[in-house]
C-alpha cells in the first residue's frame, strides 16, 4: 500500500510515519501545496497513493481545499470511486463544520488528534485497505 501523510505538525508527523509504515510505503509533506504536488506526480507515473492522511489546517492551502481539489481531479478523469485514494482527515479542531465540509467533499473517515491508533486500523480494516 502507498500511502501519503500530509501533516505540518512535527509530532503528528513522526508519529503516524512511524505507525503507518508497518503498513506500506509512506511519503511526507509538510503542506498543502506539497501534497497536491505529491499526489498528481505519484498519478502521473502510474503510482497512485492508496491512502492520504490529510491534516485540516495545515500551511499554504488547507487540508479541505486540498480533498476537494483531488476529488475534482478524479471525477475529471473518470476515476470510480472504488480506484480513488481513500482519504482520512486529521484534526485536532472540535469544529465540527470542517469535518461536515470533508464528509461532503468525499473523505472517507474522520481521525481526531491525538489519533487513536486501534480505530485508524478499523478504519484502514473497513476502507480494505488492510
């Protein structure tokens, strides 16, 4: 499994790099810019993440923005649903709207800081990708 985490957090970021590895191969980046870079040249060589851990508020254009953009960029090339990245967001915000925004822009599941590692395998277990 590939698997991008996109977190401008230190911690956070050491963190799930260190549990998520045991899983597949993991790439970093640290903002928002960074990650829509990531993924559209992991598509481009044919290499597509199978998961993207996207933290909400992070630098440059916001985790949201980002999740909306990749999912404006799947639906215009045709991509099904069961081939796209499957998208956790990440957040240590209580704000319950941006969680509302993400379900609607497509995530496919909410990750509260700090994450919970036992529900994120349950939630890797139920999105297959486990």
């Amino acid at each position: 499994m590939r698997i991008l985490i996109a977190e401008d957090d230190l911690a956070s970021r050491r963190f799930l790099l260190k549990f998520l590895s045991q899983y597949g191969e993991c790439d970093i980046v640290v903002d928002g810019i960074e990650t829509l870079d990531a993924y559209l040249i992991a598509v481009k060589e044919n290499n597509p993440y199978d998961l993207i851990c996207l933290d909400i508020m992070m630098p440059k254009v916001d985790g949201v923005k980002v999740l909306k953009a990749i999912r404006e960029f799947e639906d215009d090339r045709g991509i099904i649903p069961e081939k796209r990245a499957k998208i956790i967001m990440t957040t240590a915000l209580m704000d319950t709207e941006y969680v509302h925004k993400a379900f609607e822009l497509g995530c496919e599941a909410y990750a509260a800081k700090p994450i919970d590692t036992n529900k994120l395998v349950e939630v890797m277990k139920k999105l297959e990708l486990i």
